[in-house]
C-alpha cells in the first residue's frame, strides 16, 4: 500500500495493485483437431473461428428500401367478425 498526505496533514492509505503478470499461452489445438482443419481448408470448407466471406454474403440483407410497398398503400383488411 502507499501511504499519502493530504493538504492537512492527515494520512490516507491507497491499494495499488501489483502489475498482472502475463496470462498464459493458450494451449495447443490436439494433433487430430489440427489435421481436421487442415483436411477442411484443403477442401475449400468453412473453417471455425475463421472469416468465411460466403457466409457474409447469405447472411447479409437482401431487401432493399422501397424494394416493397408501405403497409399504408395497401386498405385494411376486412374484419372477420370475432
């Protein structure tokens, strides 16, 4: 702890954390998962954890403003009765 003095004279103590050490290395993928992904990459496949642009490209919105009619341009549907 470190200890400080205010303008009266009176005394406050601060925690100051020691510096974080490093985290550890992250462990190494098992020899079986790595020949896997490399079997999928040598076949063009999606691979986990990595960017896939084919999927960006579905995934991304295909309707475009004023693709389709405002709800407003269209009468009310009649009521049933219920």
């Amino acid at each position: 702890m470190t200890t400080t003095y205010t303008a009266l004279g009176r005394q406050r103590r601060i925690f100051v954390p020691p510096p974080a050490a490093s985290p550890p290395p992250p462990p190494q993928d098992p020899p079986i998962y790595r020949d896997l992904m490399r079997t999928w990459a040598d076949r063009g496949r999606a691979l986990p954890g990595r960017h896939d642009p084919e999927w960006v490209r579905l995934a991304a919105p295909t309707v475009t403003r004023g693709q389709f009619s405002e709800l407003s341009d269209f009468p009310a549907p009649p009521r049933d009765g219920r």
